[in-house]
C-alpha cells in the first residue's frame, strides 16, 4: 500500500526542470513565510529524475521532524525519500509515500521550479459531484466500486435508524438496493474506493481517495510511470471540464 496525495496544477508547466531544487530556494522566497511546514524540514531538496511522453517525475528527499516521545525534546528529524510524478499536459500532480506536511514543502518546491509561483499547485478537494463525476467514470470503464463513505449525515436514516456516517465495503457496490438515491441524498461522500481489470496497457490498479485529495494506492504494490499516469489521468478526465486526454489510457 501506498499512500498518495493528489494536486492540482491549473496549467501544465512551462518551466523546463533542471536536476536539482534546494529547500533553501524555498525559504528564501518572501511568500514562503506562510508555509508553516518548512519548520519540520532540516535540509532537503527536489531532485528531477527522467522526463516520459506525458510526465515528470522528480524526487524528495531530506530529513523530517517526527513526534518521537523517546528523543530529546520529543522529536527526532528523520531521512525521507519519495517520488513526485507531474504531468506534463495535464492538470494533476501525485506524491507518494510521503506524511502530508512533507508532501505540501515538496510540492511547494516543485511549483515553484515549474511554474515560479510556489503557490500555484494546490492540494485537490473533491466535491460530492467530483466524486460522481469520477464514479460515473470509472464504471463507464469497467471498474469496480469497492469502498463508500458517506460523511456528516444530519437528520438521515437508513432502514429507520439515524446515522451520522455510512460505511459501505464490498465488490460491486453500485448493484446495492437504491444506491443511486443514496448518492442523491446524503449530502457529502468523504471516500470512494474502486479497482480496475489486468489490461494490455497496465495491471490491475486498486485505490481509494479521501475528499480532501489523499489516499492508498493498494495496486501494484510498486507501478511504473504508465500506472501512474492511467491514475492522474482518471482525473483529468472527469474533473477537467472539456478536457480530453491524449493518452489513452484508462
């Protein structure tokens, strides 16, 4: 399993990258005083790596604050390393294997190197129609639904007793009874999971992502670039208005 955040860049880039970024790039910026997190980090920098068809694909690594009760003064810096995968035509941005805080001065930087606005890519936050949208989608495609949450549920009942949140988990989910009235009427869908078939182009990929634009990658337990860009694809495709990919993909 892999944890995974996704972002999105309003334009694709139009910096060329270089090999190295440093933190201390960041720090030196004016704007960069809003970013809280870069008093975690001692160190650090985005290294670019290779460069496909439709993607960028850098890597973070430097040290990190963590809470360790054991250390002096309760917290300990410790060495991370995680990759980066941008796409180069496209609207989205994932990180992977990285604590949010973390994930938020890479991707920070990574603006920064690409577009010169450290601001300018921002952490995705997904509506419920965002995730009909991307529901609606996946099934067109012949995925499977596999995980639902439905969140702050005020005033609802579900066979006569009042929730507050609605757990679904299985194979199939949209077969449920009256699954269709249930996305209508519970005001906000805080998860969704789905899985996709072996297919010539990728293997089966299996995912859940949160509403406010984290998530698991469960497989492959290890994709290559063309997984990972059927997976940003996903979204360019149901959250871009008008937007159609030229990779075919998923």
């Amino acid at each position: 399993m892999k944890d995974f955040v996704i972002y999105l860049q309003p334009k694709p880039p139009t910096t060329p990258p270089k090999e190295k970024y440093s933190v201390e790039e960041l720090k030196s910026l004016p704007s960069s005083s809003t970013l809280t997190e870069l008093g975690l980090v001692k160190g650090g920098e985005l290294s670019f790596v290779r460069q496909t068809e439709f993607l960028n694909v850098f890597s973070y690594s430097g040290d990190f604050q963590l809470p360790r009760p054991q250390a002096a003064g309760g917290v300990a810096h410790v060495p991370m390393n995680f990759n980066v995968w941008q796409q180069r035509g496209g609207h989205f941005v994932a990180s992977f294997m990285a604590p949010k805080k973390l994930s938020k001065i890479a991707i920070a930087l990574l603006s920064y190197a690409t577009h010169r606005d450290p601001f300018l890519i921002k952490p995705v936050q997904l509506t419920k129609s965002d995730f009909i949208s991307l529901k609606d989608y996946i099934l067109k495609r012949g995925g499977d639904l596999k995980q639902l949450i439905f969140w702050n549920i005020r005033g609802s009942s579900i066979g006569g007793a009042k929730v507050t949140q609605w757990r679904l988990s299985g194979s199939a989910l949209e077969k449920f009874p009256d699954f269709d009235e249930y996305l209508k009427h519970f005001p906000r869908i805080r998860l969704l999971g789905f899985s996709f078939k072996p297919t010539a182009e990728c293997r089966d990929i299996r995912f859940r992502i949160i509403d406010w634009g984290g998530g698991q990658f469960y497989s492959p337990a290890d994709p290559v670039a063309h997984e990972i860009l059927q997976f940003l694809d996903l979204f360019d495709n149901t959250l871009i208005p008008g937007k159609s990919s030229s990779f075919k993909g998923l």
